[in-house]
C-alpha cells in the first residue's frame, strides 16, 4: 500500500534535500538525487491526491465478522 | 411447612438447619447495598465488617480468593471503613451459633467518594505494575491508512470525528467498532471490539472515544480489564474520552490521550494541505539548490578556463600594452618640451624688463627732455638780457658777441657733454654771460 511508504518517501525527500543543501555531494551525484527527489515528491502528492476514502461499520454475526459501508451522518464542516 | 406453622416439638439444630434452607434457597445471591462499618482484616486475609444502613445491619464477609477468578474489573477494589459499596453476596446461616451473614462475591463502590477511591486504587496499582510506563506507548503513525474508532455509532462522536479526519485528510478509510460506551455490558463490548480490529489488521491507529460523563457514566473506561486490553494492543490507541478535564484509566493505558474526540481526530492524522505544501516545498528547495549547484559548477568551469588563456594572446596583449607605455611616453615628453619652452619665455619677458640698454635709453629720453626744457629757459632769458642792453653798453657788448656766434659755447659744450652721459651740472662759464 502505497499510503504505508508515504512517511518513508517524504523522510527520503527531506535528506536528500538536507544533503544538497550542505552541498555534500558531486556534481553526478546531485544530478541523480535531483531527479530522485523530483520523482519522490512526484509520488508523495500522488498518494496525497488518493482517491476518496472509505467508512465502514465492523459487524459481528456470531463468530463472524464482516463489514458494511456505514451510513451515519456526518456534520457539515 | 407451607402453613408457616409447626406442631412439632423440634431440636434448635433443627431449625436452624431449616432456617439455613429456607435462606439459602430462598435468597441464592442478592445484591445489597450499604455502608461498610466494624471493619477487620484479621490475618486470615479474609475480611468481616458490618453493612448498614440508617435502620439495619448485617455481618458480612469476603473471603480471600473464594472462587478463583474475578468477575468484575473492579473485585480487587479494596473496602474501606464508612465506604458506600454494592456487593453481590449469598446469604449464609452458621447453625452453631444460630447467626446468618453475607458471603460477598465482588464490591462495587457506589457514589463519589467511594468511586473516586476505586479509580486512586486501580490507578496507583496499574501504575506500579508499569502499564502506564511511557516506554510502553507505540508512536503513532505518521500518515495511517485506516483508522479503527470504537464508539457509539450514534452521536456526535463519531460525526465529529468523521468530519474532523475528511476536513484534514480526506483518504483515510475509517472502520468504526460499535460499542456501547456505558453500563455493565460496555467493557466486554470494548474489548471485543478491540481483539477485532487486531485480527482484522487492517487499522493502523485506534481511537477509543465517548463523550464525557460522570464518573458511574465514565466506569466502562475505568476498567481494569479495559486497561490491560488497550495495554496489550499492537495498533496504537488513542483515547478521547470525556472532555478535558476527566481523566480515565483509559486515558492513562492509552499510547496517546486526547482531550476531545475532535482532538483525537487531529491527532490521528496529518493535515493534508499542509502535506502538500511541504512537499511542494521540498520540491522548490531542491529545484533550487540544483540550479545553484548548475550554476557554481559553470562559474568555477568558466573561471579556470579564464586561467588557462592562450599565450598567443599574452603576446598580443603586451605588444598592445608596449604600444600604449611608447604613446604615451611621447606624449608626455612633448608635454615636458611644451611646458619647459614656456618656463623659458616667461624668464626670458622677465630678462628683458631687466635689460640696462631700456634703462639707459628711458634715462637719456628724460635727460634730452630736461635739456630742451635748459636751452628753452636759457635762450628765453638770453634774449630778454638782449633787448635791455640795446640802450646800454653792457647791451652792445652782448649784440657784438652775439653777432659772431649765435649760440653761447657753454651751450654747444653742455650738447657734447650730454652726448658723453656724464651729466655735471657745471656751466664754467655761465655766470660770464650774467
């Protein structure tokens, strides 16, 4: 799940940032954590931008247990 | 037996054996509620006091451990002298002494001093088993995918947490554990609800919530059993339960406590805008420190190739440079010819008002000037001596000699003199005129 890697792409994204800020790196090598880092920041907003999320109620028939999309209100915002 | 009364002459044995019977089956277990008094705790472990109230009493007794495990999170809760408690008892007879007691299964504490006592007792006893330990609390994860709320699925807190996670991020999935959140029936329901969201696996962060209450409505989440349950979770538990004042021992077992449930929403997960924007951020930092980068890289480039410039053009550059020094040294010899040439007119306009010759000759001009001016006066005055000697002999000598020389030799020798420059006034003859 793409959502899962979102907090290790933008830890990714905030070093590589730092390390050429402190201009710790070769010309080749900032030339490929540039592109890296344009490509990370790419897919953290694409996970951001994600589809709507779901809400669903857990329910327990006996031993069983399923869910169901829930139907509560929610208040306006 | 039913008639209630008996013809028969009986043992006290007898009755108190029936009496027992009646009791026993009659009144199996009942709940009494009372205040604890005559309380003592002999070494036996077991523990005796009087339950009353303002017109009755009865002895009581808990036994130590009587039937193994506790029905109730709240069975250790330890009795107290003047305490209000509710206990679930069996009515016992002891026929040799013809006296009958309860026989207490488990204690509630009742009103709010008695509940407040409990709520000290299983705090400070989960405390020091280390359950509250902050080595213990799971960190929250930074963006969860799902979030399990164990709620009422009716009421304002799970709308306002519903609308506080789509406000701040509007792709968490959440997956709601309906529970009762108050009465007897409330901590097992928790708990269920809490072993299900673990199977499940699917939550990444839990929020157990419910609105604030009193501390009987509160009593589900002060539950020992409750405690250890969100204790033991692998998902970490945030509870919001109440408001901000009322802490429970939820809130204490739990990883992180929130004020609110709204509160437990924000805390849940991330602002997604602000997401964006530190993205959008990082990405800005990173664009930007490449073109620096770019550019430094072609500054220090073009910097070393400035160092390594064509000899050829050295050359050209110092027959240039040898060109300019010959100008301008020639330029600067004429200036020092031009300016010496007029140090040297000025001296020689300054030589000429010195010259004697100009001197000599404004001198000889004012001389011959003031000679002119001798002769005029002198002829004058010789002339007047003339006409005054026509009649006289004086005059006739004058008229002969004049006749001979027009002009006196006095002044032709005072012409030769002043032609000499030696100017001496002397006239040596002169006065022979007079």
């Amino acid at each position: 799940m793409s959502k899962e890697k979102f907090e290790v792409m933008l830890a990714k994204l905030e070093e590589i940032v730092r390390r050429m800020e402190a201009g710790e790196m070769t010309l080749e090598e900032s030339l490929v954590a540039f592109e890296e880092g344009i490509k990370l920041s790419r897919n953290c907003s694409k996970t951001l931008d994600e589809a709507q999320r779901k809400v669903e109620i857990l329910l327990q028939d006996g031993e069983k247990l399923s869910t169901a999309p829930f139907v509560g209100a929610e208040s306006d915002p | 037996m039913n008639t209630g009364y008996l013809t028969e002459i009986i043992s006290v044995s007898a009755l108190n054996d029936r009496i027992k019977n009646l009791l026993e089956e009659e009144l199996p277990f009942v709940r009494v509620e009372g205040e604890v008094s005559n309380l003592r705790r002999p070494s036996s472990g077991h523990v005796y006091f009087t339950l009353k109230d303002a017109k009755s009493q009865i002895r009581a007794v808990i036994f130590k451990n009587p039937y193994g495990a506790r029905k109730s999170g709240l069975s250790e809760f330890a009795v107290e002298e003047g305490m209000s408690i509710v206990c679930l008892a069996r009515l016992t007879v002891y026929p040799p002494r013809g006296e009958y007691q309860l026989i207490v299964e488990t204690v509630e504490p009742r009103g709010l001093g008695a509940l407040q006592k409990a709520f000290e007792q299983l705090k400070a006893r989960l405390a020091a088993e280390g359950l509250f330990d902050a080595g213990r609390k799971k960190p929250l994860p930074f963006l969860p995918g799902k979030i399990g709320v164990i709620t009422s699925p009716s009421g304002a807190v799970i709308r306002d947490i519903l609308t506080v996670t789509r406000r701040r991020f509007p792709s968490v999935d959440i997956l709601i554990a309906p529970v009762r959140v108050q009465g007897s029936e409330a901590p097992a329901e928790i708990i269920k609800a809490l072993s299900c969201l673990q199977i499940i696996g699917a939550a990444d962060v839990i929020i157990l919530a419910r609105g604030g209450g009193s501390l009987e409505d509160l009593a589900p989440f002060n539950d020992e059993k409750v405690a250890r349950a969100i204790a033991a979770s692998r998902i970490p538990v945030i509870s919001a339960v109440g408001h901000e004042t009322d802490f429970t021992i939820a809130d204490f077992a739990a990883d992180l406590r929130a004020a609110t449930p709204s509160a437990a929403a924000e805390l849940a997960v991330p602002r997604r805008d602000e997401l964006l924007d530190a993205i959008e951020r990082l990405r800005g930092r990173l664009a930007q420190r490449f073109r620096q980068k770019m550019t430094q890289r072609r500054e220090s480039a073009s910097a070393l190739r400035e160092r390594l410039r064509d000899p050829r053009r050295r050359l050209v550059d110092a027959r240039l440079a040898l060109d300019d020094y010959s100008e301008r040294i020639k330029l600067a010899a004429i200036r020092h010819r031009e300016s010496k040439r007029r140090e040297l007119a000025g001296l020689n306009i300054r030589l000429q008002y010195q010259d004697p010759r100009a001197i000599i000759k404004g001198s000889r001009t004012v001389l011959e000037d003031r000679g002119r001016a001798l002769r005029t006066a002198w002829e004058k005055l010789f002339s007047q001596r003339q006409n005054r000697a026509e009649g006289a002999p004086a005059a006739a000598r004058m008229a002969a000699s004049s006749a001979g020389q027009r002009t006196p030799p006095s002044a032709r020798k005072s012409k030769s003199l002043l032609r000499r420059g030696n100017w001496a006034p002397e006239l040596p003859d002169c006065k022979n005129y007079f």
